[in-house]
C-alpha cells in the first residue's frame, strides 16, 4: 500500500497534464496543411503515371522478356 500512496500523486499529476493537453487540442482548431490538401491527389497522379511508364515498358517498348537461353544458344564444337 505505501508505494501506491507514493505514485499517487504523480499518476494524478500526469493524467492531469494528459486531460488538459486533450482539452487544449480539442479547442484548437486545424488548419489544413499541403498533405491535408493535396495528399490524395498527389497519391492518385502517381499511381497513374506509375501505371502508365510501366504499361509503356511492357506493351511497346520491344524489350525480349524471355530471360532464358534455352533453344537460342548452340553449343560449339569441341576442340582437341
């Protein structure tokens, strides 16, 4: 019992300090910021320029995708 006599007043103290910043958050009001703003917009234009590079890469640029060598390389003769 005595070491909860003890923390107490500092478990009151710091709930206090918590309830007031609360209450002092609560009154303030938000001003939106760039994020608030714009945040979607910019998450949604690279998406689609994200999208749209890669559909480039895969349908036109005429890049071989087939990594592997099989069927296209013959080995050489062996020489003694």
């Amino acid at each position: 019992m005595e070491r909860f006599s003890l923390f107490n007043p500092l478990l009151f103290t710091s709930s206090r300090r918590v309830q007031h910043t609360a209450v002092r958050q609560a009154h303030h009001k938000h001003e939106p910021n760039f994020h608030d703003k714009y945040g979607n917009l910019v998450l949604l234009g690279g998406a689609a320029v994200f999208a749209t590079v890669w559909g480039y890469v895969f349908t036109q640029a005429g890049i071989e995708w087939g990594l592997s060598p099989v069927g296209r390389i013959t080995p050489k003769e062996w020489r003694e």
